[in-house]
C-alpha cells in the first residue's frame, strides 16, 4: 500500500483544470475565480469626509478664526462645492471634500448660530483630521482580486466596487456520487430489521456542497454487477467526477474495482496505508474522468472524501492552494497499528491562544454519530505509537477554512 502522501500526490496528479465561464457577479460566491479584478478607479476616488460636520481651510484656523459663516451644505453624492475664504461649509459623513477645504470638525463640537459656526473653545482642531484621502485603500488599475481566489461575500463588495457585471469563474463540475449495497434503504421507506439506512451519499453530497461543489446527484445501486455495469458507465458517461460509496474492498460482492476495469477506468492505486480508509481505490477514465471509490464505513468515506476528493476538485478548478494548518493535541493519544492514523477531533482554545486538537474515539469506522461533535481530523505519524499531549499535527477541518 501506498502512504498518505503518495496517495494525495498521485490524486493531484492525475486532476485535469477544469474549463471556466462567464456568471453574474451576484452569484460567484464560492466559485474560483480565473480572472485578475483590476480596480476601476482609486479608491476612494475623492477626498472621502468621514464625519458629519462642517469643512474649512486651516489656513483661516490658523488665522485665528473660531466663527465661520456657512456658505452652503454639501451631502454625500452631491458636487463638489468650492469653499470661499473665510467660511465653511456644512458637511455630511461620506462626502467628496470641498475645494479649497483642508479641515473638518464633527456636528457635536460646533455650535451654529444665526448661520454662523462655531468651534467648541476646548475641541483640538488637526488639519486634515475625519478625511480618508483619495487612493488610500488603492490606486486605480491595481490587481484586488488574483485567479485562484475562492470568491467571499467580501470579494463580492470589490468586484462591484470595479464595475464589474460578470466574472470569469471555474465551472462547477457535474459530479456523481454512488452509494452501493443492498442493506441500504433511503429514508422514507420502509426498512427491514436486516438493513440499515442510506447515509454516505447524502452526507458526501453535504460535504461536497459545503466546499463549493453544487452540481453533485447521488444514486443507490445493489451489488449486481450487470446493474452496476450499466449505470457506472452511464455515470461516467455524464459526469467528470465520480464518487463511490462501497464496494472496494475484497468482499464476494465488492464488485467496483472489476466493473471499473471493465469500463476502462485505469486504476492508480487501490489501498493506503491509513486507518480509517486503508480499502480506497482511486483511478481515471477514457474521458480524463476521475473515479474515487470510497470504503463504505461512514467515518472511512467522509473522511477518505476530504482528505483525497476535497484537495483534488481545488487542483482541478485552479483554486490556490492554502497553508497547512497545525493544532497540538489537548491529551496523550495513542495509535498502535503501523499505519497512518486519521482521527476526528474536537478544536479547542488554550488559555495562551493555542489551538488544540481533542481526540474524538469513534466506536469503530461505521459510528458516523460521534463525528457530529468534531471539527475535523488531524494526522498523526504511522511511524509513531504514542503521541504525548502538546504534540503539534497537521489539521484538516470538514468545513472550509480561509
């Protein structure tokens, strides 16, 4: 078997890009963006008065004048006005500073009398004090946004801010997700002492969406092998991606890894020297599909689906790849088997700010209940059997994370 790491090399590896399109600004949270946001102008692009108020020349200040006449009132989206010597102008929070103006005091330290403003005796005027000045936040033509960036409601603010409609964004692929096993029944049916109920598609589907991935359908298929001849090829025939959910490992009826052989799928490897998930089996088709099957234990499938499937759609949509992120563990831990250990954990905060990774037990790979408590998994060493509390490692959270 393969390590963990030849295992995500091998899965990046073999990603295609995927194509992109054109999509309203409006709905690209999400998406990965493959074009450079360039900023249609400064920003701000005026003299930006940042309190209400009124606006004068320090140069009359400086003179020695505390009482200034009010020449005009000038509100945010109003023109410019040109400030005359020896006045000032009343001012509203978010207006383009007049001409000629260098100073602003807010509305509670003026007093105006007979259209006359004064300044309260005590109030320390600054020159150029409540003023965001023009191109601060950034000059005209400058690149805000860069392909690769996972778009966010706040990117959404600066791709309107530069004018722009539409967006050129990674499409999002079709992907199918494939449950096997004739023990599954789907919720709202009738369900035999027997059997238990179909789980893994619909949680890999949540997972999936919650990464960005919207354009999943699941399917059930029994363990028949010309049945799951026939609509894994129509699976692999519609879809870029294709996720199954059992059926891999070398069970009589764990007839996957053959049936995509059959159908020209060329397998990259089959087993990975990690527990829970060791049975995975990965590999691409005629069509440059690429084919996850999955063990059927829950916690092995969601697991074995962010570690491997997440990373490999973000190569495949040109997303910038993301730092790793390290927790320490909050307890003694300890792994015996000599294999990789992926084990669900609860985040927490230390008192200095730290964070640590609680270990979550899970009563075997198929108690999906318990990982409803956890925030993620960390990744402990296969060449190491104890794992002293403090002891840092490397973080994967089931949600995404900036």
């Amino acid at each position: 078997m393969i390590t963990t790491t030849e295992a995500l090399e091998s899965v990046l590896a073999a990603m295609p890009l995927f194509s992109s399109e054109s999509i309203p600004a409006a709905a690209a949270t999400g998406r990965v963006l493959r074009q450079t946001i360039r900023a249609e102008r400064d920003q701000p692009p005026f003299d930006r008065v940042m309190m209400d108020g009124i606006a004068f020349s320090w140069s009359d200040f400086d003179g020695g004048l505390r009482q200034f006449p009010v020449q005009a009132a000038q509100a945010a989206g109003d023109h410019t006005l040109r400030l005359d010597s020896g006045h000032c102008i009343e001012i509203m929070t978010g207006a383009s500073l007049p001409e000629n103006a260098d100073c602003i005091v807010p509305v509670e330290h003026i007093q105006i009398t007979d259209g006359k403003a004064e300044i309260e005796s005590s109030y320390e005027v600054k020159i150029r004090r409540f003023i965001h000045p023009r191109g601060s936040d950034f000059a005209q033509g400058a690149h805000l946004l860069q392909p690769g960036k996972r778009v966010s409601p706040m990117d959404i603010a600066i791709i309107a801010s530069c004018g722009e409609t539409d967006v050129n964004v990674t499409i999002d692929p079709v992907i199918r997700v494939v449950s096997t096993g004739n023990e599954l029944v789907p919720s709202g049916q009738a369900v035999e002492a027997h059997q238990i109920r179909l789980s893994n598609g619909p949680a890999l589907i949540a997972l999936l969406v919650s990464h960005g991935y919207r354009r999943c359908q699941h399917d059930h298929i029994v363990d028949d092998i010309d049945v799951l001849r026939e609509r894994l090829a129509e699976h692999l025939d519609q879809a870029s991606v294709v996720v199954i959910s059992g059926g891999v490992s070398m069970g009589r009826a764990d007839y996957v890894p053959q049936v995509l052989t059959e159908l020209g799928v060329e397998v990259i490897f089959h087993g990975i020297s990690q527990r829970p998930g060791r049975p995975m089996w990965f590999g691409k088709g005629p069509k440059d599909q690429v084919v996850f099957a999955l063990p059927g234990n829950p916690v092995s499938a969601l697991i074995c689906c962010r570690q491997y499937v997440i990373p490999a759609l973000g190569k495949a949509s040109g997303a910038r790849e993301t730092p790793p992120e390290i927790a320490s563990l909050a307890s003694n831990f300890s792994f015996k088997p000599k294999l990789t250990c992926l084990q669900p954990v609860k985040l927490i905060s230390s008192a200095a700010g730290q964070l640590l990774a609680l270990p979550v037990e899970t009563n075997t790979s198929g108690d999906f209940a318990s990982l409803s408590a956890t925030d993620g998994y960390i990744e402990l060493a296969r060449d190491q059997t104890d794992f002293p509390s403090g002891t840092p490692a490397l973080l994967h959270r089931w949600n995404m994370h900036p």
